[in-house]
C-alpha cells in the first residue's frame, strides 16, 4: 500500500470519530459546534500519559478518552438546560476556552535530557510511542480501523436499544418524550458524555498518529466540518457520517487537482444537501426503506 | 374517578377555564364539548399537567395531581392524546409503542439485556396485541410519518394504551375521519370501556359523541353551561342556543 493512502485511509478512520460523535448529538436533536474541544482534550490527555508518564498505548489512550467524557459531561451539566441556538453556542465558547488554554498551557518534564510536554501555543512535540515501538503505518490503521469498527459496532447495538429510541424520541419532540415519562435532560448528558468518549477516542489515535499536536488544529472548523458529515451523510444510520467523512476527506481534500476547490465544493453540497435533504442522503426515511427491503428478499 | 374543583386557568385576562366542576365516574364514557374556544383542550392540558392551573384542584383516584408534571399523571394511570396528531415520525410504529410502553420508569424487572433491546415477551406480546387493536398490524416496522391520517391516529390511540392507563383523555379522536372510520373509533371506545378504562372524550363529531357517551357536560366562554345523558343535553335549551346554533339546524347534530 503506498503512503499516501494509507495516510488518507488513516485520516478518514480518524476524523470519523469525531463526525460519530457530532452525529449521536444530532439524533438528540442538539448542535454542538464544539466536539473538537473534547477530541483536543483527548489529544493531549493521552499525549501526556503516553509520552510523559511512560504509559502504554491503550490504558493512555482509554485515559484520554475518559477525561474527554468527563469533561464532557461537566460541560453538559450546566449547557444542556439551554436548549437549541444557546447550546450550539455555549458549546462554541466552551471549545473556543479549551483552545485558548492549550495555548498558554504548559507542563513539561525532562526524559533524556529534552525537555517534552505542552509547551503553549509552540504545541505538544514528540508523542512517539508508535515510532519507539516499531508500529508501521499500515498496522497502526487497522488499529485505527479496528477501533471504528468496534464503535460502529455499538452505535448499531445503539440504534436497535430502547436507549437508541429514546435519544431518537428526544431528538424529534422533547416535550413528548419528557409528557412520556423520560427525563430528556439525564439522557442528554449521557448522550454528549457518549459522544465526548467517541471523540475522545478519535483525539488520541490523531495525536499518536501525527506525534505533534498544537492548540490551533482543534479551532471551530474541524467543529462545523465534523457536523457537516452526519449532514451530508444522513442522520438515519451511523453510516451517514462516515459517508461524509469518505466524501469530504476520502475525495474533496485528498486528490491533489481538486483539493483548492475543497471548502467551495463542500460548502456548495452542504447547501444543497440542506435544501434537497434536510437530514442527509441516508435519512430515516431511506433506512427504513433499506431496511425493510432487504427483510422482504429474506423472507 | 376524576374530579376536578372550580378549576380555572387564565392566560393573562382571557379566562379559558372558569371555575369548572365537573367528575368522571369509573368506567365511563364522558364527553365534553362546546363551540371552539370554550376552553376542552385548555381543560385537558390541564388535567395531564401541561399547563399549570391557575386555581381550583384536580383530584384522581382520590390523589391530588393538581401541580403533577405530565409524567408523573402519566404514571398516576392517565394517558392522553393530542388534537394534532403527536407521534415519532421518524421512528417505526414498533418503537413508538415499545418506549411508550416502557416509558414509566420500568416496573417490569426483567433483564436488563432484554428490556433494553428486544423489550421482555411479555411487552413483545403486549405491543402485539395493541396494533392488533389499532389495526395496524403488519405495519408495525414501517416509519410512523408513512402512515396515513387515520392510521396515525389509531397509532396516537394505541400509544397511549401502551403505558396501561385506567383514565384515558381523548383530544378530539375523530377529527377528519370519515364516517366509516368513526364508526370504527365507536367500536374501538365501546371495546375500552367494556374492558374497565374511563375515558373522557372531548369531539366535535356529534355522531360519535352521542353514540357513545354516558355522560356529556358542555362548556362555553370556559364555564359549563349543562351536564347530562345525551338525551338530555341534545334536549337542553341552553346547549342549543350557545352550541348547536338555531332551532332548525339542531336536528342534523353538526351545527
């Protein structure tokens, strides 16, 4: 496999974590410009734990996770009482703050004689754990891949649980959800607590990946884009996002001749999906109707 | 069964409830009705606590669910449905009655697995046995917004028969249906109450609720202007001025 796909095929896996996490607030009928600030705080809490406390790989990445959805939840006590407009935005300010506190923060230790750690807005060098253990590219994909699938896996158990329906039954009619004895705020807050560790997860595989991060990647376009995948892609199934991301990443950004046209044909098909599908290619609607004809050619 | 004391609700100075008295007796059929405007679906509302009241007292089973919020009527045993047909488009006909049904904090205590994802046999059976009811059976995998009108409200039926109510408040049920479909509700409300729920009916469709109802009581401007049998309200000087219109155009029950 030749470099450059493997890196575009990593870079999809990657950001698809942070479309899903995008995507499962959508179905709770909630948009969040600011899932980058969980999957940034992912970057550098699994960043730190690898590269600085001489942790390994996993228990330094399902920390980083952890943190994000914690910080998640945190950030969903208090925003999820203000609903529609005032959430998106509370949710751009709290991403916006995360940002800005990378860029003054700073925690360095000294490992053979080089000083690693955040250092501000000069970013976060040398996460090199996959280097120092000999994992190839291609290898660190599949883990990459390996971990999307099992995530998918559970987005799909999601769907067909009485939760799935709930955050679907929030999502479309909040004050009937709530007349039918669900209590819409707790489930909001599992949702973007949820939605933090899916991020969180996609932070820490970007930050091993890349070994560099730096508070100015994780600004409010990785945010919009991250939204606009579920958009694109539909809100019906967990495929839609990824759709998105293949689109967007897989085509716009990644072949040479049109990626100077990237945010002009993005912004283009975003309006137009807006118009002509208001919730996506692979919809509600067009899931159920998959869904129905592929039972009726098994029966 | 339910009583509801000199209940009133005002929104700023317009009085859309006014010192309503009135009590549904178990088992039941009551009808309200009244001009549009007169204050039935504000009466509603307030009973599954919606809006809150402004004075009086709503008692149920001899509690009081004055102040109660919509889920805590919903779990005392009232289960409502709407004037504009309130469902989860966008999930199928299945899940909408699967989660009304598990809605109320879970009593049932089977595992966790199963009430989390396929719902125990006993709900399996349950749901079965409510778009049997609806006749909606065979459509219970297809998206609630694909239905049509009539099947949509037979579905908004069924839903609120999920979480197992004694008190059913019925919101203009047959509104736009056509006759044979009313005939259907007829049967469909004759089945309930033969099977123990009260319900309170509030219909424009004068075919159903005289053919139906035990008792009617009849609201205008917020106040009740009459109670009684059908006989006696079809009868009631009061009811005709203020309701069915002049003289001549009573006969034909639509006004």
């Amino acid at each position: 496999m030749d470099d450059h796909l493997v890196g575009v095929l990593s870079n999809i896996g990657m950001i698809s974590f942070i479309a899903l996490s995008a995507y499962l607030l959508l179905i709770v009928g909630e948009i969040s410009f600011g899932q980058q600030a969980f999957f940034a705080i992912s970057a550098y809490a699994s960043g730190i734990a690898t590269a600085m406390w001489g942790w390994d790989f996993w228990p330094g990445l399902a920390w980083g996770a952890a943190v994000a959805a914690a910080a998640a939840v945190l950030v969903g006590i208090p925003t999820l009482r203000i609903r529609g407009l005032y959430f998106s935005i509370a949710t751009l300010a709290f991403a916006e703050m995360v940002r800005l506190v990378f860029e003054v923060f700073k925690y360095q230790v000294e490992i053979d004689g080089e000083m690693v750690g955040p250092d501000g807005s000069d970013g976060f060098r040398d996460i090199r754990y996959i280097f120092e253990n000999d994992i190839t590219a291609v290898e660190y994909m599949l883990m990459i891949y390996g971990l999307l699938a099992a995530v998918l896996c559970a987005f799909f158990l999601l769907e067909r649980s009485r939760l799935g329906s709930i955050f679907r039954m929030i999502g479309q009619d909040p004050v009937l959800a709530q007349m039918q004895g669900i209590d819409v705020t707790a489930y909001k807050i599992l949702a973007l607590g949820m939605a933090g560790l899916v991020a969180g997860i996609g932070g820490g595989l970007y930050a091993h990946l890349t070994t560099f991060v730096e508070p100015k990647i994780f600004n409010v376009m990785l945010g919009v884009h991250s939204l606009a995948y579920g958009l694109i892609g539909g809100l019906g199934t967990a495929f839609g996002p990824l759709i998105g991301v293949a689109i967007d990443i897989g085509f716009l950004e990644s072949i040479r001749a049109i990626s100077g046209y990237r945010m002009i044909a993005f912004g283009g098909l975003v309006a137009v999906l807006l118009i002509f599908r208001p919730r996506g290619l692979l919809d509600e609607a067009a899931v159920n109707w998959i869904r129905l004809r592929l039972r009726r050619r098994h029966a | 069964m339910l009583a509801l004391k000199s209940l009133s609700k005002h929104f700023g100075g317009v009085r859309a409830v006014d010192g309503l008295d009135m009590e549904v007796g178990k088992g039941e059929i009551f009808g309200l009705i009244g001009p549009n405007g007169s204050g039935k679906s504000t009466t509603v509302n307030l009973i599954c606590g919606v809006f809150p009241v402004t004075a009086g007292e709503i008692r149920f089973e001899d509690r009081d669910i004055t102040r109660a919020a919509p889920h805590v009527c919903l779990a005392a045993g009232i289960a409502r449905t709407f004037q504009n047909i309130r469902l989860f488009g966008h999930l199928s006909v299945w899940q909408n009655l699967w989660v009304a049904q598990n809605g109320m904090a879970d009593r049932r205590t089977s595992g966790f697995l199963h009430r989390w994802f396929a719902g125990s046999g006993r709900a399996r059976a349950d749901v079965e046995r409510l778009l049997e009811f609806a006749g909606l059976g065979g459509k219970a995998e297809e998206l609630a917004a694909n239905l049509s009108f009539g099947e949509q409200r037979r579905l908004e039926l069924a839903r609120a028969l999920a979480a197992k109510p004694t008190m059913l408040l019925l919101d203009e049920p047959a509104a736009g249906m056509n006759m044979e479909e009313v005939a259907q509700l007829r049967e469909r409300l004759m089945a309930l109450r033969d099977d123990g729920k009260t319900i309170l009916l509030v219909e424009h469709v004068m075919e159903l609720v005289m053919g139906v109802t035990d008792r009617i009581a009849v609201l205008n401007f917020g106040q009740k202007i009459a109670e009684g049998t059908p006989e006696e309200i079809q009868n009631d000087p009061l009811v005709r001025e203020a309701y069915l219109g002049a003289p001549q155009s009573a006969g034909d029950g639509h006004a």
